[in-house]
C-alpha cells in the first residue's frame, strides 16, 4: 500500500512539472511588415504608407537595445489651381503626387524585456529621404517630374503585443526633412504615420 501511494506522488509530482508553462525565450532578430495611413504636415494629403524594420537584437541592457534598417513607402497628392492669362479660362487645374521612399538606421529601446506578453519600445534615427515629385496640369501637355535625396530623421513609439510566436505590432512615427522642388516650393516631406503589423522574430 505505502509503495502504491509513493507511485502516485510520483505521477502527480510529473504532472505538475509538465504542467507549468516555459518562458518565451529571447531572440536575435525580429522582421516587421506594417501598413497604416500617413498624415503629411504640409499641404500633402493623408495616404497609405507601407513599411519593414529589421532589428537586431544587442547584448546592451539585457538585450533590450536593437539597432536596424527601416523602409517606407508612400505617395501623398493635392489638387490646386493657378492663374494663367495665356489659357481662355484665365486658370488651369494641377495635380502633384509626391513619391517618398524612406531608408533608416535606427535604434529601439522596448521599455521591458521580450519575455513579456505586452512590450512597449521608443526610438528613431536619421534617414534619406528620396523624393520624386510628379505635376499634371491642364495649362500645358505632358508631365513634369523633378527629384531629390534629403538627410532627415524619424523618431516613433509603440508597443508589441505577443501573438503566436511573434508579436503584433502598433506604431505613431514622425518622419521629417525639407522638400525645396520647383513644382513644390519651399516647404517640407514630414509625416505623421500611424501603421499596425507583425514582428516575426528568430
């Protein structure tokens, strides 16, 4: 009898060992895909923007320190008139579309470490910012296009919501240099984007 109930201390002993849950462990590179709205602050429209950051994960702070590449896409637009004496009218419609592709160096910080089911983060970084802007008017046939390469920088927030073996992911970044093209004036490419994605990570 005393040896049958050793036994089943034992089983139940097995049981509760295999029972318990294994923490997530850390990992070294995470790869997020995202897609959001972007909110331009000059008289550029609202527009999707697309994006990927790659992080790699530092041994600084408990691994809680990434260092990575982001991209961005998107293609803001507005509409306006100009007065012109040559057309019967007196005036004529133009449309801008401004093609903007983002490259950054950035470092992240997530505020506690990747074991955590709910992780917020902070960081930013300089970026090129490639610029193409393209005008269609009725005044005259044919497109006009003019491009450049701005030094910028890009700041964010957000937080990692573990969910499977990644993590969902929410972001508010501000992208910001000077935009100075003959179609355009003097004026600026900074944005306000707010995106959601997943952090698949390795």
């Amino acid at each position: 009898m005393r040896n049958s109930l050793t036994i089943i201390c034992l089983l139940g002993s097995v049981g509760v060992a295999r029972a318990e849950p294994t923490a997530p462990q850390p990992w070294s590179v995470g790869v997020a895909p995202r897609v959001g709205v972007s909110i331009a602050t000059s008289k550029l429209g609202p527009f999707v923007i697309g994006g990927l950051q790659v992080d790699v994960a530092t041994p600084i702070a408990a691994h809680r320190l990434l260092v990575g590449v982001d991209l961005s896409v998107t293609r803001p637009s507005y509409d306006a008139s100009a007065m012109d004496p040559r057309i019967p009218s007196g005036a004529g419609m133009y449309t801008i579309k401004e093609t903007e592709l983002v490259v950054g160096l950035v470092a992240t910080y997530r505020l506690s470490s990747g074991e955590r089911s709910f992780v917020p983060w902070v960081g930013g970084g300089p970026v090129l910012h490639m610029l193409k802007t393209n005008e269609t008017t009725t005044l005259a046939p044919g497109d006009n296009t003019a491009t450049s390469t701005e030094l910028g920088v890009e700041v964010f927030g957000g937080a990692d919501l573990r969910v499977g073996k990644g993590f969902l992911v929410g972001d508010l970044r501000l992208v910001y240099s000077k935009l100075d093209h003959p179609l355009t004036g003097s004026t600026n490419a900074g944005k306000v984007g707010i995106a959601v994605g997943y952090r698949f990570v390795f």
